[in-house]
C-alpha cells in the first residue's frame, strides 16, 4: 500500500510525492518542548489520545511537507468554509478572507513546531475566545476542523512513500487535532459560561432597579401602617411583662418541686435504713432465742447434778453410819460428790456467762428499737416538710392559671389590633405581587 488512501490533491495538481525513506529516523531526532506545567486535567486529555512526545517528534519533522503546501492547505480549508452562507457574512462582518488564511497558516505551522506550552495554550484560548464574539457555534468549528484533518491527513501522505509512515502521520496529525478541538472547545465553554453571567448580571442589574423602586412604593405603604404597629409594639410589651411574671411563677415552682423531689428521695433513702435495722434486730433476736435455749440446758444440767449430789451426801451418811470404823469405803464417795460439786460449778459458770450474753444481746436489741424509734420520727417529719412543699406548689400552680387567664384576655386585645393591620397589610401583599411578577420578567 504506497499510496495514501485519503486523498489525492497532489495528484490533481501534477506534483509527485516526495520520497522521504527516513522520516521516523528523522522524527527520533527532532527536539520537543512538551510543557504544561502542573495541569492534571491536560495531562490526562494527553495521556488519553496517547499524545506522546513521539507523536510531536514526528509532527515537527513533516513540518516541512506542510510548510510547502501550506496555500493549498489553507485554501482548501476556506474554500470549505465559504460554502456556509452563515460563516461567510461572518467573515465578511469581521475580517477578509485573506487576512484569515495567514493566521491559519501562522496557526498550523505553531501546531507542528514541536512546541506545547504555555503561550500554545494561551492562543488556542484566544481562538474560542474570538470565535464565541463572532457568534460561530461549535458545531461550524469541529465541522471545518474535519475537513482540515482531511487536507492535511492528504498532503502529508502524499508526500510518504512508506506505508508504516503513513499510518504514523494520519495517527499524529488525528490526535494533534484532536488535542487542539479539546482545549479550543473548554476555552469555548468557559468564554460562554462567562457571557451567561454577564447576561445574568444584567439581568439582575435591572431587576434591583425595579425591585427599588417598587421598596419605595412598600416604604410609602409602611408609613400607612405606623400607628396600628404602635397599638400593636404596646400590647405586645404588656403581654411581654405578663409572660416574664408567669416565667418566674414558672421557675419558683419548679423550684418548689425540684425541693420536694429532693425531700421525698432524703425519705425513701431513710426508709431503706430503717429496713436495714429491723434486719440487724430480727437477727438478734434470733441470737438471744438460741442463748436461751443453751441457759436452758444449762440449768437442767445444774439441776441434774445437784439431785444426783445430793443422793450421793444422803447415801454416805446413811452407810457412814452403818460402818463406823469401817466407812472408809465411803472415801471414794465422798471423791465423787467432790466431783459433781466441781461441775456444778463450772456449770454454774457458764450460766453466769450466757446470762452475760444475752444480756449483751438484749441491750443491742434495745439500742436497734431506740434507732428505729429514732429514724421513723425523722420519717415522719420529712412527710411533713414534703406535705407543706407540696402544698406551696399547688398555690403556686393557683396563681399561674389566674395569670394566664388574664394573658388570654391581653391575647384577645391584641388580635383585635393585628386585625387593623390586615388592611394595609393587603396593600402590601398587591406591591408583592407586582414585585414577583417583575423578578418572573427579569
């Protein structure tokens, strides 16, 4: 395939295809700037067309083919152009036709310079910037820039025998267009954002002005309206004193039964000790019944020993008797009774001890019932305080109902008054409507 398939203008025009074997070895060589700072936005649009510094080597290196053939290119190009009435009475209006065809030569030549940077940005700014003033829609725009990319994929092929060349050179110059319609058409967006505003501005500017002058009309109403506002700024003030009374009211008898909710939880709080000490007497109660039960078993066993003692005394003074001499034997008796004479002691001891005991207990039991007697006297006379605290909120509550019922009737008063205002009120509400009708215009 040695021959370009999208076009043949140099064929019409007899010239034969320069023979450039080398073109990509020629491109490897060129020097680009590719600059555009920190721009995230035209460093993605780039990365997105895969818009590589290759692809501007290779641009800067047919600059030339397109440097030789730039009058065809161009009037091809507006040629095109002047075919469409509208775009035609444009230049007309503004410009000449040959005054255009030097800056698209100037401008072509820019775009395969090599160079992207700043001040390339800034003319492509420039061009939408021109073209929304002139009024020419986008879509004129990206249909003359099709058929420059025509012209231009065609000249350039032309002059490219190889077919790897040709590709190379219709991939290259797509998407140098391409970038240049993606900032022409945001600089196109931005300038007619821009134009809005200023129309929104002036639109905004004459609705203030009619808002202005229809205030003055509502400002002449508001004079008219003066003294039933006066009537209405009174009442209002009586009803502000009668309201700050009910407040305070208000406060005091809250006051007055957050001090009762303080008084009735002192009492609960009471209550729950109380409970607690009939637990510590109930339990020593029980304390003194089983020390009774064992002074029982105690004495019983005192008696047990001084009956069985004083057997034992009856029997060896009767054998005592009996024997004479002979009542040695009743030594041993005589141990015995010895003995039970002990432990009647020591029995008698430990009643002496558990009698000590309960008597210990006893007075704890009586200590308890004194604090019990103690606690439920206190018990009874926070009743009383709560009873009074109480009482004191249900007269405030009292004078609360007697004031508000006074407030309704300030109320009734003063709706009479708001009634005079709806009057001049519905003048008002006729300038309000006039003034939406007027922004709706706007």
């Amino acid at each position: 395939m040695g021959i370009c398939p999208f076009g043949s203008i140099m064929k019409l025009m007899g010239k034969k295809p320069a023979k450039h074997p080398t073109w990509m070895e020629m491109a490897g060589q060129e020097k680009v700037v590719v600059d555009v700072g920190h721009d995230s936005n035209l460093i993605k649009q780039m990365k997105m067309i895969s818009l590589t510094e290759e692809e501007i080597r290779f641009a800067k290196a047919v600059r030339k083919v397109v440097e030789q053939n730039i009058d065809l290119i161009v009037s091809t190009f507006y040629q095109t152009v002047l075919d469409v009435e509208q775009l035609r009475k444009i230049i007309e209006t503004n410009s000449t036709v040959e005054r255009l065809k030097r800056t698209l030569q100037g401008h072509l030549l820019e775009m395969f310079s090599g160079r992207i940077d700043s001040k390339f940005l800034l003319k492509r700014t420039r061009v939408a910037e021109v073209h929304v003033r002139l009024g020419v829609e986008p879509k004129w725009y990206i249909g003359a820039f099709q058929n420059l990319q025509d012209v231009l994929i065609d000249v350039v092929c032309e002059q490219l025998p190889d077919v790897r060349d040709q590709r190379k050179a219709v991939a290259t110059i797509t998407k140098l267009l391409t970038f240049e319609q993606q900032l022409v058409l945001e600089a196109y967006e931005k300038e007619n954002l821009l134009q809005q505003e200023r129309r929104y501005e002036e639109a905004k500017n004459d609705l203030k002005g009619k808002i202005i002058t229809i205030s003055e009309e509502l400002a002449s109403l508001t004079l008219e309206t003066n003294s039933s506002v006066d009537s209405l700024v009174v009442s209002s003030q009586q009803v502000k004193a009668s309201v700050q009374q009910t407040s305070t009211q208000s406060r005091a008898t809250q006051q007055l039964a957050t001090d009762g909710q303080e008084k009735l939880h002192a009492l609960i709080t009471r209550m729950q000790t109380i409970e607690s000490s009939i637990a510590e007497m109930e339990q020593t109660v029980q304390n003194l019944s089983v020390s009774a039960k064992q002074i029982q078993n105690v004495v019983k066993l005192v008696q047990d020993i001084a009956n069985q003692t004083s057997l034992l005394a009856l029997n060896s003074s009767i054998e005592a008797a009996r024997a004479g001499v002979h009542g040695r034997g009743f030594q041993v008796v005589a141990q015995e009774v010895q003995k039970l004479s002990d432990q009647t002691k020591s029995s008698a001891q430990q009643i002496a001890e558990l009698a000590t005991r309960s008597n210990e207990y006893t007075s704890e039991v009586f200590d308890s019932l004194k604090q019990v007697k103690s606690m439920v006297d206190c018990g009874q006379e926070e009743f009383a305080h709560t009873s009074a605290s109480f009482d004191s909120i249900v007269h405030s509550m009292e004078g609360s109902l007697l004031e508000v019922q006074r407030i309704e009737s300030q109320i009734r008063d003063l709706v009479a008054v708001i009634e005079d205002i709806g009057s001049a009120s519905s003048k008002v509400a006729a300038s309000a409507e006039t003034l939406n009708e007027a922004a709706k215009e706007a």
